[in-house]
C-alpha cells in the first residue's frame, strides 16, 4: 500500500469561477470490493480545459482506504463538479420583477 493516490482528470468548464468537486474511486482485488469515502474540495477553474486533481491520503480516512495500490485500484471513479455561484449571480438569475421575492432569498 501506499501514502497516498492521485487521480487527474481534465475537464472543460464554460463558466468561470469556484467548483466543488468531490471525487469517490472504487476498489476491487479478489473477494475485496468497497467505495472509498467521498472526497470534496474546491478548485477555481478558467474557460476551457482544466486539469483537476484529487488526492486521496492515508491519514485522510479511517481503516485502509484512500491509500491503496493502483493494483487494488479498479480503475473506476467518479468525478462530480458543481458551480458554486455567488449570492449575486443567484439574485440575477431570478426572473421575477419583485423586490419583496429578492429580499426573501437574501435573508437565506
């Protein structure tokens, strides 16, 4: 085993600005089949193609995931991005003319 495990992917985004990413990998090897813990983190990304990593390390998670060998590593992860919008470009996307509505969703 070892210390840590790094996946790469490359992504195109066409909204620039802060993503939350989260990330889980499988692992398989003989009768041993489990889902690691789901890892998040935040990234900026530009227009276009970015490379997002993702590390998994050991002292990150309790008993033995997220350090595994790539041998145990059954090539499977997903990978979910979400534009985190800010409070602002929320209110903007509002369609309705009301003030009161505006408000409202201020307050949460």
């Amino acid at each position: 085993m070892g210390k840590n495990l790094k996946i790469k992917v490359s992504v195109t985004v066409e909204i620039e600005g802060t993503y939350l990413i989260t990330a889980q990998y499988s692992l398989s090897k003989g009768n041993l089949s489990a889902n690691t813990p789901i890892k998040n983190t935040a990234q900026y990304l530009n227009v276009g193609e970015n490379i997002v990593e993702i590390e998994f390390q050991a002292n990150e998670s309790r008993g033995s995931y997220g350090y595994w060998s790539p041998a145990y590593v059954d090539r499977t992860a997903q990978i979910q991005l979400f534009y985190l919008a800010s409070e602002q470009e929320l209110l903007d996307t509002i369609t309705t003319n009301s003030d009161l509505d505006k408000k409202i969703l201020v307050r949460f």
